[in-house]
C-alpha cells in the first residue's frame, strides 16, 4: 500500500473511520475518508445531482479529485478522517426524522381511507414551508439562544397531547412521534417551557439522556430503524441507501 491513496466509501461511524485511517498510515498509504458520504441513491451516482462527502487528506483529495468527480460534486469538509461519517450519519439523521414524521401522518390518513398521493400534494409544500425556519433554529442552537415568541415548547406540549390521541383514536401506533413528546414534556418540566424547539438539542446533548431518559438520544432513529424492518418488509428503502464501494488510486 505504501505510495498510494485510499478512498474509503463504506458506510461507518466516525470512532470507525479514525480507526481506519490510523492503519492506513501505519501501512505507508494516505487516507482520504468517505465514511458513508454518499448523499445520493446509487442511480444518482454520475448525475449532476450527487453529492459525495470527503474528509481525511486533503492532499490526498487534490491527487485523486478529477477522477472522484466522475462520481459526483465533491464537498471537502477537513482533514478529520471522522467529519465525513458524521455528516453522513447526521444527515440521514435528519432524513429518517422526515420519513417517520410522514409515515405517521400517512397513516393517521389512511385510516379514514384518503389516499395517500393526494395527501402528499399537501405535505410537500407544508415541509417545504417549514424548512425556511432551519436556519432560524440553527442560530439559536450555535447561539444558545432559544427564545421565541412563535411557538414555545409549552404550546407545542399542549399540541402533542391532541396528536398523540388523535392518534390512538384512529388506531395509529405513536411508536414515532413518542420520543418527540418525552422530550418536548422533559424540557417543560425542567423550565424551559418558554424556550423554542431549537432548546431540544440541548437536552439531547446531556452527558446523563441515556441514564435517566431511555427515549433520549438516538431512540427516535433506532424505533424508525425497527419500524422498517419489522414492520414494513415490502420496503426497499434500506436497500436503495446501501452503498459500499471502496476505491484505490495509484499516486503514480
């Protein structure tokens, strides 16, 4: 390997892809990480659309860089083997966060027999509408400034007790807005209930959420996971985002 570049694409966590990167050197090789990085679906791999997440050397990225773009827009994030994994992995974060909030209002439609295209034609621009308040949100995390006059976490705990009986009026499972609630009522009960939703990254951030709070952390993504597997074998969505490619480049 000495003399050459590696280009990790395999999905992997960030303490995985430091780890890798550590051998790699050890065999006289630079690393250049994509953890996971690929923010398309295989069909979208060569199209304008794809994006693929690079971490690692950034030596390394300027070697192979015309070749990675064949495969899609190249976004360097640093010299960190572990950025790349965790970008992927927060970004699917925020995606499976969309998927299950859809699939429970899908649901809560389909029991009164609507279909679920027309509905669709709603969802869209309603999320689409609601996306413009990230960046809002973004800023009072970075800033730890969570106040609003727009709709505080008390308000919004009032408005999930509605959702999670509606819910169970309908015969709907709330196995994925629950966690959601346990948050939004923790936060309330320890005085932030004046505060925006942008405080709920803060409790997620807590060194003890795994201790005293089992619907913390990572339980919102890990029920969804199991929702898909267990419940829903018809899907292929776990296959469409598999991709495991590993890639060498000769420096000469």
């Amino acid at each position: 390997m000495a003399g050459r570049v590696i280009v990790n694409l395999t999905n992997g966590t960030p303490a995985q892809a430091r780890q890798t990167a550590a051998w790699v050197a050890n065999q006289g090789a630079e690393y250049l990480d994509l953890d996971g990085g690929i923010m398309a679906v295989p069909q979208m791999i060569g199209t304008p659309g794809a994006l693929v997440l690079y971490s690692g050397s950034e030596k390394a990225l300027q070697t192979c860089e015309p070749t990675l773009k064949g495969l899609a827009a190249v976004k360097y994030l640093g010299e960190d083997p572990g950025l790349a994994p965790l970008y992927d992995l927060a970004l699917l974060s925020s995606m499976y966060g969309m998927f299950a909030g859809f699939f429970h209002a899908t649901a809560m439609t389909r029991s009164e027999q609507i279909k679920s295209e027309a509905f669709t034609e709603l969802v869209i621009p309603w999320l689409q509408a609601m996306s413009t308040s990230l960046p809002r949100l973004a800023q009072a995390v970075d800033e730890g400034d969570h106040r609003t006059n727009v709709s505080s976490l008390y308000i919004n705990k009032l408005g999930f007790v509605n959702l999670i009986e509606a819910s169970q009026e309908q015969g709907i499972s709330t196995e994925l807005m629950t966690p959601i609630q346990e948050l939004i009522n923790r936060s309330v009960a320890e005085g932030y209930g004046t505060d925006g939703l942008s405080r709920l990254v803060e409790l997620l951030r807590r060194t003890d959420r795994h201790t005293h709070h089992p619907f913390l952390g990572s339980h919102l993504i890990n029920t969804l996971f199991q929702f898909l597997l267990n419940r829903s074998q018809r899907l292929n969505l776990m296959d469409d985002l598999r991709m495991l490619i590993v890639i060498g480049f000769g420096t000469h």
